[in-house]
C-alpha cells in the first residue's frame, strides 16, 4: 500500500467546525518558539484531524515537529495562532483552570519516560488522574484495564519494583482508566525492549478494538506505526502525507524518501 494525499484534512476556508468523528483536531496551527532571527517555526500551518476510535501514528524526521503537535493538541502548550479542539471543545476558548481540567478528565498521556509517582503503588498511580479530579475509578472499567493490562498481580507494586515493561503498562493504564477522549503517546516504546514494545503496542490496538479508545502516538519505529490505522508524516512543521492501513514496509518506503 502506497502513501496518498490525506482525504480527511479539513478545508480551512469552507470550515473549522468539528466532526463528530473527531477525537482531537488542529486547524491552521502554527507554532514559532522564540522569535527574530532565532525563532523556530516548529508548526507550520497544520491542519489535522485525528479520527475519534482510531489509532494514529505520527512519524517524522527528528525536529519536525511531533511532540510540538501533540503537546499543542493536548492543551499542554500554546498555539501561536490557528486552533485546536478536543472533540468540539476549542481550547483557545478555555482559561487554565478549565484546560487543567481537560487535560485531567478527557485526555491520557503516556511519555516515553514512564513518569509514575515513585512512592506510589501501581494501583495509586493508576487512579491518580482521577483522584486529582475528584473522582473514583469505575471499578468495572478499572478491573477491564488491569486484566488488559495483565496488572493484576502488580497492583502493590511500587514504581522501582517493576521492569520497564510493567511500569510502561502501569502508565497505559493510567492514561485509559478515565476513558479519555483521546490518549496522547510520545514514543511510548522508544525505552523498552522489542517486547516489551510490541505488548504496549498490542495493548494499545485492544484499547481501540474492544474500547473504541481514540489514540495518536508518536514513533519513530515503522513497525509499531504498523500497529495504527493511519500515519501521519511529518515533515519541517507541516503534514507531509497521510497514509491507511499502513505496513512497515509501505512506511519504511515513506520514510526512506523523507530521509533523502
Ligand atoms: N521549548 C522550545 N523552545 C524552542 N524551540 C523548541 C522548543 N521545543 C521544540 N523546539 C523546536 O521545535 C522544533 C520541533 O521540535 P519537536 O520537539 O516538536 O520535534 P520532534 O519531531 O518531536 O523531534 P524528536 O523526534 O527528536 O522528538 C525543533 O526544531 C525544536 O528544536
Ligand atoms: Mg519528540
């Protein structure tokens, strides 16, 4: 299967109101960090919608602009003008304290440094978001992400207790048990072994199978962009291509061209 232009790029002039079938969307984003002769134009006029109950890759070069659309997507840093939404929920209409809660109820993160509370049980750290949020964890929906997860034997563990693998399935788990919205992932993988990486990745395409999770997550491993619906390629700040269904071999192919 080879790259083709992105269909669901939504037309900026006809219209910025959000589908329905979004879980979160940028529309004319752009993002400059300093500003002169050295600022950085890290988003360059994005306009991406990333499709609610399914599984999306990013992929780029080193710089390109990744994390930055994420963390702008997420409400974890300013546009510098365009807009982003979360569902229908612009974020450049919210203040700090309703971003905070945002960020909170309807989004999961996972980082590639795991970034559990250390002097917290897997189970703590897993209700975490909840709890900052005043709410008590589905004991339903916390008992389908601890079986998902194969954490039940782990839950009084303590973050130093665990292998790499286990905390990283700790901070999955942590991301899914509010049901967010959407889950952001910055290369989720990129400090674990291949199998611990491919479990987290398994884990994450079951969240979206059976829970109809929305998911966007950042590699730079064409074999775990195989484990999403869609790719996004990023290239300098701007959406370079757009590819379904991907294999690691159609995105290896797109990357090798990028390299060049
Ligand atoms: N806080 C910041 N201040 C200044 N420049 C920044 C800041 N954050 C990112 N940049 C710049 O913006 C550009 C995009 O960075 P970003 O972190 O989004 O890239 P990335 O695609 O995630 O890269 P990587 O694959 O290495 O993680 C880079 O040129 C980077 O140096
Ligand atoms: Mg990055």
């Amino acid at each position: 299967m080879s790259a083709r232009p992105d269909s669901t790029v939504v037309d900026r002039q006809s219209g910025s109101a959000p589908s329905a079938d979004a879980a979160a969307m940028l529309v004319g984003a752009v993002k400059r960090y300093g500003s002169g002769r050295s600022a950085v134009v890290a988003l360059d006029d994005v306009t991406i919608t990333f499709p609610a109950g399914k599984f999306t890759a990013v992929m780029g070069p080193s710089g390109s602009g990744k994390s930055t659309m994420m963390h702008c997507a997420a409400g974890l840093d300013q546009l510098t003008s365009g807009r982003a939404f979360v569902g229908d929920t612009d974020l450049s209409a919210l203040n700090d304290r309703e971003l905070t809660r945002l960020r909170r109820e309807r989004i999961g993160f996972v980082f590639q440094a795991f970034n559990l509370v250390a002097t917290l049980t897997a189970e703590e750290n897993i209700c975490l978001p909840l709890a900052l949020s005043g709410r008590r964890p589905n004991v339903a929906v916390l008992d389908q992400v601890v079986a998902l997860l194969r954490l039940g034997d782990r839950m009084h563990h303590r973050p130093t207790e665990l292998s790499g693998g286990q905390q990283q399935r700790v901070a999955v788990a942590r991301a899914l048990v509010a049901q967010p919205q959407v889950v952001f992932a910055d290369e989720p993988t990129g400090n674990l072994d291949t199998r611990s990486g491919q479990e987290i990745l398994g884990f994450l395409r079951s969240a979206v199978d059976l829970h109809h999770q929305s998911i966007v997550m950042v590699t730079h491993d064409p074999n775990a962009a195989a484990w999403a619906d869609r790719v996004v390629f990023v290239v300098d700040g701007r959406v370079h291509d757009v590819m379904d269904h991907p294999s690691a071999g159609s995105v290896l192919d797109v990357m090798k061209r990028l390299g060049r």
